[in-house]
C-alpha cells in the first residue's frame, strides 16, 4: 500500500439516470460549459464601454454564434482525437469514428473547429473575425474548467505516478500506484486562473486592440497545457515522444505539449499584430 495517498471521490460518472437514458457529468460539462460561455458573452457584448466603438456581435446574434461553435467544437474535438492520438485503431475500425459515446475527444481539434465555426460566423455577419475570436477567448475558459472537473470524476486522464506526493490519489482504473489528480492542476490553469488573466485583460482594454484577448488566450493555454503535462501521463497508445520522459536528459515530450507549441505562437503572433492597431475610443 502506498505511503502517501488521499482517497479518491467516487463520484458516479452518470449525473442522472432516466430509464435507458443515462446523462454522464461529462456531456453535462459540454453543455454548461456552452451555454454558460453564451450567457457570459452576452454580458460582455452589451458592455459597450469595453469595446471602445469597435464592431461586435449583438446578444440575439450569440444564439448562432453558440450553434457555429457547437458544432466546430464537436467535430473538430473528434477528427482531432482520430487523427492525433488513437489513429491506426481507426484505420483498422473506421466505423469507430462516429461512436463518440465511448468517449475521445481532443481540445486542440476542438479548437481547430471552433476558430472555424467562428470565423464562417464572422464572415456571414459581417463581423471582423478578431473581435469575435477575442469574445470566444474571454468564455472559453469556463469550458475548460468544466471538461477538466468531468475528468477527474470519470476517473481519466489520470496524473504521472507520485508516490512521495501528500495529495496524490489512487485512481480506479490507474492501477494501485498513487498519482498526481492532473485533471485538477489542468481544472484550476486552463481554467480558473486563464479565465481571469484574459478577463482582467478584457477590463482593462483589450477588445480595443482586436485579437490581443485571442492571443493572451491562446499563450496562456499552451503554456498552462505545457506544465500540465509534466504531471500528467501520456495516453498509453501513443506514450512520451522522441524520448522516455519529460525531462533533460531523454528529450522526451508528449502529444499535448507538441500540439500546444503553435498555439501558443500562434498567440504570440496575435499579441504582436494587435500591437499595431489603434485602439478604439474609450466610452464610460
């Protein structure tokens, strides 16, 4: 038995059970997670005094906003899940792709597909694709903080092993070796410390300056994804890559991290570009 070792809450993974139909926490994450990112929004656009006159959707456009979103987010999460972490067993079981219900799904397609659902809204709008980015970006935290929490009471995406850790937990499909609980350290940077960085950011001026929100977003996700995964453990299937381990000596790094490294520039670049632009007019 381990030393050091808290005991893990076993939550039930289904949230409510109607008959045959069984709602898990997971799912429900996705869905608070939308609609209170839609109700967040909604408040930020209908501050005007936090754009400075630059162009924004209206609050009764976010109900297709929310519906572009959506559905990048679900296709985008599994095509990237197919493609970047389990892809030979979908070569050899296509059919698998579609059965979403037996779980994987992959943030970083997921945001593939939102910046896509949120750029064709931009365009069918009317509305510059940055300004709507930088709205996307100030909310998308509150889903992440929801999917991480999901996580943990599913029991998956456990931590790397820490059997000196005060905190570690055994998980019940992580074998009888105590871990870190990633899914929280992942719960509180991705999600509750991001969210308020970019919403100080949001107070303090940045939807003047289109794509600056965007772009703290997108360096303070790598960044908190990157750390992340040096307690995290790496999907079995694909295990550390160009190494053993996370560290000097091996070279070792995992999908999350190599996927994090253009987002991360890609904020870098957003940052820099919003730079050059003149703010908009402060109003009170």
């Amino acid at each position: 038995m381990p030393v050091f070792a808290i005991p893990f809450p076993m939550i039930d993974p289904v949230a409510v059970q109607i008959g045959p139909l069984a709602i898990k926490w997971y799912g429900l994450a996705y869905v608070v997670g939308l609609l209170g990112g839609w109700w967040y929004a909604r408040r930020l656009v209908a501050s005007d005094g936090l754009w400075g006159g630059r162009a924004r959707p209206q609050p009764v456009e976010l109900d297709d906003m929310l519906l572009f979103v959506a559905f990048g987010v679900v296709l985008g999460g599994r095509i990237g899940f197919v493609l970047f972490y389990d892809l030979p067993r979908y070569l050899e079981r296509p059919q698998d792709i579609f059965a979403i219900w037996q779980g994987g799904m992959s943030f970083h397609g997921g945001l593939i597909g939102a910046t896509l659902g949120l750029w064709l809204f931009a365009r069918r709008r009317g509305y510059p694709a940055l300004s709507v980015f930088d709205l996307a970006a100030a909310v998308v935290p509150i889903g992440l903080l929801l999917g991480r929490i999901a996580n943990f009471i599913n029991g998956e995406l456990w931590g790397r092993p820490a059997p000196d850790f005060p905190y570690a937990m055994v998980f019940p499909n992580g074998g009888p070796v105590p871990r870190h609980p990633s899914q929280l350290y992942e719960a509180l940077s991705e999600g509750l410390l991001l969210f308020i960085v970019v919403n100080l950011v949001v107070r303090l001026g940045g939807f003047r300056r289109p794509g600056l929100v965007a772009g703290i977003f997108g360096m303070g996700y790598a960044i908190a994804r990157i750390v992340s995964e040096f307690f995290r453990e790496p999907d079995p299937q694909l295990g550390f890559l160009f190494g053993t381990s996370v560290d000097a000596l091996s070279g070792g790094i995992t999908m999350g991290m190599l996927l994090s490294l253009p987002v991360f520039f890609a904020g870098l670049w957003l940052v820099l570009r919003s730079r050059k632009a003149e703010p908009g007019e402060v109003r009170a």
